[in-house]
C-alpha cells in the first residue's frame, strides 16, 4: 500500500506499509543507529527473526512503515497491539524502531501508527518499545552514549531529534529509565536474609515448565496494574530463555575454587554458590525458596549482555533486568 502525501516541484514524500523483509532490511540498515558497526548485522537479523515469527501469530497485530522522500528512505517505523502487553493494567498499542531523518517523516509515520491503533480500539498508545523488548530496549537514550551498550537497554541516536519530534506532536514524557553501574561486588550494608529463607537456581525445564506457573503469577502480583510497561505472560520467559541459549557452552566458566567465605554474613550466598551447577542449572536466575515448603518467595531474571559475546568479548556485565518478590513476603 503506497500513499502519495506531499508533492512538490522539488520532494515527494511517500509513506509505505510493508511485510518486505528486504524493505524493512533496507530500512534498518539505513535509519538504524548501532555505536559498535560490528553489533549491527546481528542486531538487523534478530529484529528481522522477530517481526517475521510475530507477523504469522493470528493474536498479534503488527504493521511496519517505512518513509521516502525523492525514493530516499527518511525514516522507519512498527507498530503493534500485543494482547499480553499492558500499561498500568490496561491493554494500549506500542510503536517501536522509530527513526526519522526530518519531523515531516516522523509526523507521517506516526499517523499511519496512531490510526492503526484507533482501528483495534484503543485509545492509548506507548513507544518506544522495542520489540523484542530485551534486545531493544524501552524509550529513547537521552546521556551515556560514550559507554559499550548494555544488552536490554534502549539504543538511540544522540543526533536524531525523535525526543523533540514526538514532542511536537503532542507525545508526553513519562516515565524516565536509569541504568546503573553496580561496581561493589557486596554491599556491606545488606540485610540478612531470614533463617527461612534458601537461595538458589533453576534447571530450564524448572524455568520453563515445572514452576513455570508460580514465576508467572509472581510477577502478575508484582507488575501487573502498577508500572507502565508490562509483558509479564509466558511468552516472556521463553524470550529470556532463548537469550540465555545463545550464551555457548564455551563461555561458562568456573573457578575451580571459589571464595565463599566473602559472603559469610549472608551464609545463604555461599550455600547457593556451593550447590550451583552450570550444567544443569540456569547462571541468570536467581530464587528465593521457602526452606520448608520449598515454594517460590521471590526471583531475580539477569540478561547476559550479549553485545560483549557478538562483540568477540568474554560476557562480563549482566543486566539485572527483572526482580520480583511474592506478596507477602518482602521483609524476607
């Protein structure tokens, strides 16, 4: 579907809908902002994958446009109305990958975006969220540009004006993300965990099946009607769970004698850390378990920044994405 919007003597401006992979490619490889030129093509890829699995799932409503102006792409857009994802408790649409090049391309896109979410219903849209949201992360980088990007956090163009685009359009800024530099490897100051109260991991198929449930209704207790972005269904743990297969076997490392009397004031660390078993067990998530009942208080997701392993670097840095306690169980 083309749709001529502006003519003139000198510029054309016509906004596009497309399933072409290649166009979306092109699109991306143009618009796209990556700080290492070497993450680009998988980065490209990965998005590709998912939009192509998403635009076969009858539940999921998506649409992807793309801008020229003289046949030169000025900008890129995708849209979706996601039944799982919610804001404050309540189903709105998303816009994701927004670049444009002038405001006249990003305004045409966001209408094309913004009628497509009145024509499902609803009346509240969110973006950026970049789908698949661990690899693109939520909203637009405003400062750190100079650091090695975080896998799970948004990539942005410090030279594009999408903030002030958005803005002039009537798009409110809302909520403000923080990514933080944890560099203490213990915090001297923590409290201890209560004598109940065992730490440990998860083998996959704990993961993904058999406490499946008890991780699902955690985070609905914990998410579901009080922050602005959620995705808290089980496509979400199988979206961490694919992440944590593209870490090779190769890159588990142990050291064969680790000190855990570092953590003797929380005996619970170093009694998880005796147990873990790399083979069987995820590295990345980590639970609390009732000693005597053996039920699931509380767990924490991390992603693996997986920038440092398509980079060629040893995995070094983890996003602790996701922490969520039971209700009723926080002074634990």
């Amino acid at each position: 579907m083309v749709q001529v919007l502006e003519k003139s003597k000198f510029k054309e401006l016509i906004v596009q809908e497309t399933t072409n992979f290649q166009e979306i490619k092109d699109a991306l490889d143009e618009m796209i902002y990556i700080p290492f030129r070497q993450l680009k093509p998988n980065i490209i890829h990965q998005i590709l994958k998912y939009l192509e699995a998403k635009l076969n799932d009858n539940a999921l409503k998506i649409k992807n446009f793309v801008s020229y102006i003289n046949r030169k792409i000025t900008g890129v857009v995708s849209v979706q109305v996601n039944p799982n994802y919610t804001s404050y408790g309540r189903n709105c649409g998303t816009f994701s990958w927004l670049y444009a090049k002038d405001y006249i391309s990003c305004k045409e896109l966001m209408e094309r975006v913004e009628l497509f979410v009145k024509e499902q219903g609803l009346k509240k849209i969110r973006g950026p969220i970049n789908f698949p949201k661990h690899l693109g992360g939520i909203g637009l980088q405003i400062e750190g540009f100079d650091k090695f990007p975080m896998y799970g956090v948004a990539l942005s163009d410090s030279s594009l004006k999408i903030i002030d685009f958005l803005e002039k359009l009537g798009y409110l800024k809302e909520s403000y993300y923080s990514c933080l530099h944890i560099y203490q490897e213990f915090w001297e100051n923590a409290k201890k965990l209560d004598k109940s109260v065992r730490l440990g991991y998860l083998s996959k198929e704990e993961f993904l099946k058999d406490r499946k449930e008890e991780l699902l209704q955690i985070g609905k207790d914990a998410f579901g009607g009080i922050l602005p972005d959620t995705s808290g269904c089980e496509d979400n743990l199988r979206e961490f769970a694919d992440i944590y297969s593209k870490v090779p076997n190769s890159f588990y490392t142990v050291r064969k004698e680790i000190n855990t009397s570092f953590y003797d004031k929380v005996p619970q660390i170093s009694e998880a850390l005796e147990s873990f078993d790399p083979k069987k067990q995820l590295l990345w998530v980590g639970v609390a378990f009732d000693k005597t009942t053996d039920e699931i208080l509380g767990a924490a997701y991390a992603l693996p920044n997986l920038y440092q392993l398509w980079n060629g670097d040893p995995i070094t840095q983890v996003n602790a994405d996701t922490m969520m306690v039971k209700t009723g169980q926080s002074g634990k």
